[in-house]
C-alpha cells in the first residue's frame, strides 16, 4: 500500500544566516613620502616615472632658481638640475663650483639632483631620458627668449616638452649678473641668493683675492 506524503506540522523557516559584524574602519594609508617609497631598491610600478630637466647657467643659484626647482620637484618625480658649462657667458665660478653650490640648497628636496652638461640640451635631455625641460618665467621680458629657445628645442626633439612656471613674483627682478653686481661692490645679497652663496661671491670678490 502507497504510503500518504507526509505531512509537515509547520512550515519550515529558511535558515538565515548571522549577519557578519562590521568591519573595523580602516582608514587608506597614502605614504608620507610617495618619491622615496617608488625609488625603494625593489619597488616596481606600472606607473612610469616622470623626469625634467631644469638647465641653466646658474653663475651662482639664486633663491629665485631655488623657488622654479621646488616647483618641479612638486609636479615630477624626478628633476635633475643641468649646470651649462656656458663657457661664452664668461661664468665668474667654474661649473663644479657651481654645482658645489647648488647642492646644499636642494637637499631639502629629495627628488632633485644636480650635474653638468655641455652640448646641446635636447641630447643631454635625451640621453637622460627625461621627458620635459622646465623653465621659469620670472617677467613678461623673458617671454621672447623662452619661446624662442622652447621651439628651437622641440624642432630638434619633438618628443620633448618644455613647462613653464612662474617663480615667486618677490624674484622676478633678481638675476645672477645683479646679484654678481651687488655682491661685487659689497652690497648685501643674502636676500636672493642662500648663505653659502653669499660667502662663495663674498671671497669671489675679496679685495686681496689673487
Ligand atoms: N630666478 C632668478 N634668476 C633667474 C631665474 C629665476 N627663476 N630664471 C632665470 N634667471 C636668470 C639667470 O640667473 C640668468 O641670469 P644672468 O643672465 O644674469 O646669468 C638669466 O636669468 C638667464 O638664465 P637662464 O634663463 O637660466 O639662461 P642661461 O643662460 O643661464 O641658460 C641655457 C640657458 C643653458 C639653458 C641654454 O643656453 C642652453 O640650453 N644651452 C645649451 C646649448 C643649446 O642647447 N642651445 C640651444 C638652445 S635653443
């Protein structure tokens, strides 16, 4: 004989399950130092890093280059300073002493580094596989120049941009030659260029100096 379905007495509820806790807030770490974490011996991004090049003659580095250099530290993860030997500008300080002066006053900038070059600046620029030239624009005199050189550069390498940015506006009247001139007839430049600077022009332009 078939035997009768069987009969549930309630019906059966689905099992629910525990709704899980919630979880600890945990708030997204973004490193201090974002530079020294990519630059960490074994670190690998997908992300390239990006490199300019900030050249000049720098006869001598003046808080005014110090301000341009910050900038592009801000905005690259790389910049490297390239001192032109800029043998026809008859520079007061040989390019090592102009590198030797330029160092202690980006040491706070960890991403910037300082060497020499000579040649054309698209090859150093290349060689150093950078992917921008910076350039500050302290006055609207320095326009026709920069243009012009910014051109004359992106004819010789078109993969290469030139930025510009503008330095503080206290340092748009502040150049080497008039610091160089101050210094010469004593005047007091620790306004524009760092201490270190200031001593070097001060015995650069010593009386008894032979
Ligand atoms: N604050 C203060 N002063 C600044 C400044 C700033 N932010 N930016 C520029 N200056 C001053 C400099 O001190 C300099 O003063 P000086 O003429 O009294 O020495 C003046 O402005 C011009 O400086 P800069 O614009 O840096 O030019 P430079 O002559 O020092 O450098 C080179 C120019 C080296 C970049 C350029 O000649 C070059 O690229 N040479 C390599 C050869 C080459 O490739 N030529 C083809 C280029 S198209």
């Amino acid at each position: 004989m078939p035997r009768p379905p069987r009969r549930c007495k309630r019906p059966v509820a689905p099992r629910l399950r525990k709704p899980a806790p919630p979880r600890p807030h945990r708030a997204r770490v973004i490193p201090q130092n974002l530079f020294a974490r990519r630059t960490a011996p074994g670190f690998r991004s997908a992300v390239p890093m990006r490199h300019c090049i900030y050249p000049g003659t720098f006869d001598p580095i003046t808080y005014g280059h110090i301000d341009v250099l910050s900038r592009a530290a801000r905005l690259f993860d790389r910049v490297t300073v390239a001192v032109a030997e800029s043998a026809g500008k008859g520079p007061l300080f040989t390019s090592e002493q102009r590198v030797a002066m330029i160092v202690p006053g980006v040491a706070h900038l960890p991403n910037v580094t300082v060497t020499t070059f000579s040649g054309l600046l698209v090859e150093f620029c290349m060689a150093q596989q950078a992917d921008a030239i910076i350039r500050g624009l302290r006055a609207l005199s320095d326009f026709e120049f920069e243009f012009n050189m910014a051109l004359m550069n992106r004819h010789l390498e078109s993969r290469l941009e030139t930025l510009f940015v503008m330095p503080n506006e206290q340092f748009s009247y502040t150049s080497s030659t008039l610091v160089k001139q101050v210094a010469k007839f004593g005047g007091d430049v620790a306004h524009f260029v760092p201490p270190n600077v200031a001593a070097a022009l001060k015995s650069a332009f010593a009386p008894n100096r032979t």
